[in-house]
DNA sequence: TTTGATGT
C-alpha cells in the first residue's frame, strides 16, 4: 500500500515535469514566433477584435513576407513586407511558376483559376520582393497562398502601376518601406460566400498600406481599389484613410503604435512627402 | 513579355 503510493507520487512528479517542459516549450515556441513576427512588421502584425470567423486568421512565415491566411474566406487576409531601394535589380530571375501551398489545407491547385475570368492576382508582389529578398523569396510569391482573384484590367494595369510606384519612386524617396496589403469583401459575408473561384472566395476591392515608418513621425499612403476599373485611372482617386481600411476588413493594423501618433497616421489623410502627383497618372507598362 | 497573367 505504502509503496503503491510512493510509486504513484514518483509518477506524478515525472508527469508534472514533462507538462512544465511542454508549457515552457510551447510558450518558447510562442515568443520566437511573436519575435519573428515583429522583426518582420513595423508596429506588430494586424489583429482583429473579438470572435468573427472572417477575421479569424493564421500567420504563414514565408521567405521575405508574412501572410495572415483565412480558412473561411481561403484568402490571404494580407500580406506585410517591408522594402528599400535597390541598385541592381538584374539578377532576378525569370517568373517562377504558381505552385499548391499545403499550409493552407484547402485545395488551391494552380489551375483554380482557369477560364473564372480573374487573375492569380499576387498579394506580395513578384518583383519587389524579388528585388529586395532575393530568389527564394521570389518563390514564396508564386505560392497559391498569396493570390487573389483579381480582374485583369486591375491586376494588369491599375494594381501593376501602383505596385511599381512603390518600387520606383516611393521607396527611394525613403530608408524603408512598411506594406501591407489584401483583400476587402462585402460587408454580408453570407452575400458572397458562393462567389469564389474553386474554393477562394472573390473580394470586391483591395487595399494597400504603404508606411515610411519615421519613429516619431511617420508616414502613411493607404489605397482602395474596386475590381471594376478600366485601369488608366489616376492612383490618386482611390486614396483612402487607414480607418477606412479596418473598417472594411475588421483588421487592427500596427496595434503596437501608440494611441496619439495612431490617431494622426491612421485617421487622416496626408501626402505631403509622398510627391504621389509624379506618378498617378504614369502608364502602366503591359496596355 | 525586364515589375502582369492568360491561353495557344
């Protein structure tokens, strides 16, 4: 009797060892996610407010970006990378070809998208993060994860000039860029939850937040744009507030900020420092 | 087709 009680003792001591190392790995594991994270985004990576399905979201680590992904919307709910300019952008290599991301679950082959009428639209764009992280970043780009279905009038010209604006003319302007950048659905989910494209649902509109993160005095450009553009429009139609764009997606973007410089950078609209006016109207390259 | 993607 005696024995049998010391035994079990021995037992529940090894047992409450082995539970402390699992919570102590798993809180680990935790921290050097969060760390990851936030090495790889300005002010922390978005969240979202209490229990909605839409909004919920899990992070995929790629090489060079993050993505938030949405089981229900089996979207991207954005994408975060950061940029600088570059000298020599010669060695990027050709277009790598789309290929299936297991780590979404769903099956999203790389013809889902045939004959739809939209676009693999890429979240993170191919170039820019090729020209700033490299091939195999360049890669992760191609991955099924990162693609929205986009009209081609959008993805093709309007988005395209905006994506190369970034690039071309606002990264050199300063050290680095912060962008983040998704889709916007409907406001009723259960409006267009049968509008999707083999299982990804079809957003109405994209946004793009583009950051010159200053500590003190930050910079922000945010944009709007509707699937259905003829796509010669000037960018400087579609700017938008950054409470615009966490109303329209649910999303809390840089909740490490503080409150007062928040205020400023997400509920007012400003582009001075931004000379947006040089390239709101410049061509897009494939018309 | 050198910053987008499709379909032949």
């Amino acid at each position: 009797m005696g024995r049998s009680l010391l035994r079990l003792r021995q037992q529940g001591r090894r047992l409450g060892i082995a539970v402390l190392f699992v919570v102590a790995g798993a809180g680990l594991w935790e921290f050097q996610e969060r760390q990851h994270q936030d090495d790889y985004t300005w002010m922390g990576v978005p969240t979202w407010d209490g229990f909605h399905p839409t909004t919920f979201h899990r992070v995929l680590r790629n090489d060079g970006f993050l993505v938030g992904w949405s089981d229900v919307r089996v979207n991207p709910l954005w994408v975060s990378y950061q940029l600088e300019a570059v000298d020599d952008d010669t060695r990027i290599g050709s277009r790598p070809n789309f290929q299936a991301d297991w780590r979404t679950l769903w099956p999203i082959t790389t013809d889902s998208y045939s004959g739809s009428g939209y676009d693999r639209g890429h979240m993170a764009p191919n170039y820019a993060i090729a020209a700033v992280h490299g091939r195999s970043a360049q890669v992760d780009t191609f991955l099924m994860s990162n693609m929205s279905p986009q009209r081609p009038n959008l993805n093709r010209q309007l988005w395209q000039r905006l994506e190369q604006s970034v690039m071309d003319h606002f990264a050199p302007r300063f050290d680095r860029l912060q962008v983040i950048t998704g889709p916007i659905f409907p406001e009723h989910f259960m409006d267009n939850v049968f509008n999707r494209v083999g299982f990804v649902e079809v957003p109405e509109a994209f946004y793009k937040i583009i950051v010159a993160p200053h500590a003190d005095a930050p910079l922000a450009l945010a944009f709007i744009m509707p699937q259905d553009v003829r796509g010669n429009e000037p960018l400087a139609n579609y700017l938008v507030t950054i409470n615009e764009i966490e109303e329209r997606t649910g999303l809390n973007f840089f909740p490490n900020l503080s409150p007062e410089i928040e205020a400023v950078l997400e509920g007012e609209l400003r582009t001075q420092g931004w000379a947006l006016e040089e390239v709101s109207k410049r061509p897009g390259r494939f018309q």
